[in-house]
C-alpha cells in the first residue's frame, strides 16, 4: 500500500501542465504569477469577446460566471442559451454539479481551464 502523501503518476502530471499554464499565461500577460480566479476572469474577457476595457464590479463577477459555465460546458454541467442584446452570453445549468469538498472543486475547476486552453 502506497503512503498517502505519496503523488500519484497522474497528479504530477497534472500538476505539471498546471504549472506550466500558470506560467506561460503570466508571461503573456506580465501580470505576476496568475491564479485560478485571474484565468477565470481572462476566460470570462475572452469568451465575451468584446473590446478590452475597465469592467465595474457587477461585470467582474459576470465574467467569472461565463467563464465557469464555459469550461464546465464539455463536462455537461451547462450549455449556451444564446446572447442578450449587449452581446453577454448567458447559460443553463442542465445537471447539478457533485458534492465536492473545496480541494475537489479546485481540481475540477483547473481541470477544466486546462482543458479549454489545451483544445
């Protein structure tokens, strides 16, 4: 039996193209070391796809709610309604998301943000 704290193949893996993410985006936009929420937030500027600009706060965290529904779409748990008439895109939840503790849903959120970057 393994010890617990022994990483697995697949975690290191993982944690490798994670890091590697991390810094090749950092360096694309020399803004210090980016974390999750800072990958979400330039999915979410992407996915929006309009000019480059100051958001208000209430954007901010529309932002980061389209880039969740976004890289959670591939694993079913949202699809796309279509756009408002301010070019916003809005979404669906079609299937609840697992109970999962804080560590799991870190790992389901980064692995899902490689996944889109990845395609």
């Amino acid at each position: 039996m393994r010890p617990r704290y022994a990483p697995t193949t697949l975690d290191l893996s993982f944690e490798k193209r994670w890091r590697d993410l991390v810094t090749k985006l950092s360096a694309r936009f020399d803004a210090g070391t980016l974390d999750l929420n800072a990958m979400l937030f330039l999915i979410g500027v992407q996915e929006l796809g309009q000019d480059a600009r100051e958001f208000k706060k209430d954007e901010k965290v529309a932002l980061m709610h389209i880039a969740i529904c976004v890289v959670l779409l591939p694993f079913g748990y949202y699809k796309e309604l279509g756009r408002d008439a301010d070019g916003w895109p809005h979404f669906e939840r079609i299937k609840d998301l697992p109970p999962l503790g804080p560590e799991e849903q870190e790992r389901l959120m980064k692995e899902a943000v490689l996944a889109y970057f990845e395609e």
